[in-house]
C-alpha cells in the first residue's frame, strides 16, 4: 500500500525546472516588449512631428498680405487717388491745350489752370504714394475683396474712357453741324477728349494688371509721372501765368457791370450823373477797382440833345485782349459820335492797352443838364 501510495503521488517540478522556464518566457516577452515600446515611441515621435508638418502652411497662409485689410486698403486708396488724378489732369491738359490752340473759351480755362495744377499734384502724390507701398504687396492673381476692388475700379476706368470718346464725337458734330462754331475751340476740345480717353485706357490696364504684363506697375507709375510733370511745365508758363499778369484785367470786367449799373441809378436818382465814382458808395471788388483806380470815369463824354440820355465812358488799361476779341472799327472809339454809344457794352470784350467803354443811359429823369 505504501509502495502505491508513493508511486501515485503527483511529482512535483524542481526548482531549476521552473527557473528554466521563466527565462524561457522572459527571453520570449522581452524582444516583443522592446518593438513595441520602440513602435510606440516612434508613433509618438511622428504624432508631435505631424502636426508641425500640417501647421506650417496653416502659418504661412495667415501671414500672407494677400487679402490683408492694409493692403485691400492701400489697394482701394490707389486706385481711387489714380482716378481723381485723371480727373484733375483733364482740367490740367484741358486749360493747356485751350490755351495755346486758342479759340473763345481760353480765358476761362486759363482762371482753373492753377487750382488744376494744385490738384493734380497733390492728388497724384497720394496715388503715387499708395501705388509704391502697394506694388511690395500686390499679387499677381487677385481674389476675394481684392478682385471686387480691381474689378469696381475697371468698370469705372472703362465707362469714363467710353465717356471721353462719346464726348469727342459730340464735339466733332457740332462743329459741323453749327455755322457759328470756332474751329480752334473745337479742335482743343477734341484733343482734350482724346487725352482723357488715353488716361482711362492707360488707368484700366493697370488696374486689370495682367501676369504677362509685368512691366505694367511701373510704367504705368513712370508714365503718369513725366505726363503730369510735361502738363504742369506747360501750365506754369502758360495760363496760369497768364492768370497772373492779367489779375487787374480779371478784376476790372468782373465789376465794370456793377460800376456802370450804379452810375445809371445815380443818374435816374439825381437826374445828373455822377461827379466822381467814389460818390456811389460801392463796397467789395468794385470799390477796390476805383479805390486803385483800375478806370478812369469820363462823365457827359458827349453833349446830348435829349432831355433824358446821359453819355460817359469807362476807361481802363489792358495787359491782353479778352478771347475772342475782334478788331473794332476806326472810327469806334470817337467818343463825338452817338452812334458809338451802346447801353449794353460788352465788358468781356477789349483789346490789349487802353480801351474806353462808351455808355449811354436813359434816366427817365429829366436831365439837369
């Protein structure tokens, strides 16, 4: 029984077999542990290098001036001061261009001449200003609010181009069609027209700014630059200072209406005319002409066999003659002829040197005379 009890009993494991197997399964496990901590960190190490590889365009297109509020604002500003200058450059080339072509409408373009230089030259320097810091920014293919900007603009370059030609041929029919037309003023007024419609055509190009054309941005600039400058040269010499030299024969006609229609109330009042013009108690430009003495009063110029007409003459000196001026007659500054007289003179009329307007006037009052 003992015998069988001892040979049925479970052998255990000794204690080198189960060392054994531990280092068996250690050595098993390690390799596996290893690879996947090696995988793991790998992983870890790719997870913290993408998202640095995902942000990096992320940055750059944040930074990108493309669409930035400062350049869709330098953007707007240029292309609005571009077209203010046009504007101002037409009144500018127009008061030039009247001025040395001649024709009835020279005096009048020649009093804006120096405002238009004023303008243009300070307009242009904004524009010029906005188109250098604008130029460092720009791209070369517009989208968003920069397209809306580009394309507002065009549109407005393209219609007032469009408008300039219009105008030509207006111009041109009229002097056909009218018998009276001044070829010369016709001829300025073309040329004004045609010289807007280059700088609109000139203004859309740049505005549009095509890839092939990337010479554009600064010729444009250069261009604008030297035609502005020409005009100014030509304006400053020319009609403004014209403007300058004749200032007195502005003054004089301006106020000659008022002067004359005073004296006739005076004499309708007094039934005589007045002595001296500072006895009319004008105030403003007009008493600045007589207080400078710009004319000379002649009064009872000519003996009158009516009761109620009154002749005098109004004289002043010249610098140039009015536009338009035509040569009068020998014989009508005879201040002893009544047909000389006119009760509606032209002031705007007169020839370079002395000239005598010869009034008359019918008082309605008996003549003290």
């Amino acid at each position: 029984m003992d015998n069988y009890s001892d040979n049925k009993k479970p052998v255990e494991p000794t204690n080198d077999a189960t060392q054994n197997d531990e280092k068996l399964l250690e050595a098993k496990v390690a390799p596996d542990m290893v690879n996947n901590s090696t995988t793991a960190l790998n992983s870890g190490a790719k997870a913290v290098e993408d998202p640095m590889q995902v942000a990096a365009p992320t940055i750059v297109t944040s930074s990108s001036p493309r669409n930035a509020p400062l350049t869709l604002l330098v953007q707007w500003l240029m292309y609005a001061f571009y077209g203010w200058t046009i504007l101002a450059l037409n009144y500018l080339i127009g008061s030039d261009i009247f001025h040395y072509l001649g024709g009835n409408a020279t005096s009048s373009f020649d009093g804006v001449a120096i405002y238009a230089v004023t303008a243009t030259l300070v307009l242009l320097a904004i524009a010029v200003t906005a188109n250098l810091v604008y130029a460092k920014r720009e791209p070369q293919q517009k989208s968003g609010a920069a397209s809306a900007i580009m394309i507002i603009h065009a549109l407005i370059f393209a219609i007032l181009g469009i408008g300039s030609l219009i105008a030509a041929v207006f111009i041109l029919v009229a002097y056909f069609v009218s018998p009276s037309a001044d070829g010369k003023a016709a001829i300025s007024g073309v040329t004004t027209a045609l010289f807007s419609l280059v700088l609109y055509a000139m203004a859309f190009i740049r505005t549009i700014n095509p890839i092939r054309f990337k010479w554009i941005n600064k010729s444009y600039l250069y261009g604008m630059l030297a035609l502005t400058s020409v005009f100014v040269i030509l304006s400053v010499i020319g009609p403004v200072a014209s403007q300058f030299k004749s200032k007195n024969d502005t003054l004089i006609t301006d106020n000659l209406y008022t002067i004359s229609a005073a004296i006739n109330e005076k004499a309708t009042a007094d039934g005589n005319l007045p002595t001296s013009l500072s006895s009319l108690g004008l105030s403003s430009d007009a008493k600045t002409v007589i207080d400078k003495k710009l004319i000379t009063y002649i009064p009872n110029s000519l003996s009158s066999s009516s009761q109620y007409d009154f002749y005098y003459e109004l004289c002043a000196k010249f610098v140039s003659a009015s536009s338009g001026f035509k040569s009068l007659s020998t014989n009508s500054q005879d201040a002893n002829k009544a047909e000389n007289y006119s009760s509606y003179p032209i002031f705007s009329e007169h020839p370079a040197g002395n000239y005598c307007y010869m009034i008359t006037s019918n008082s309605g009052t008996l003549n003290a005379n």
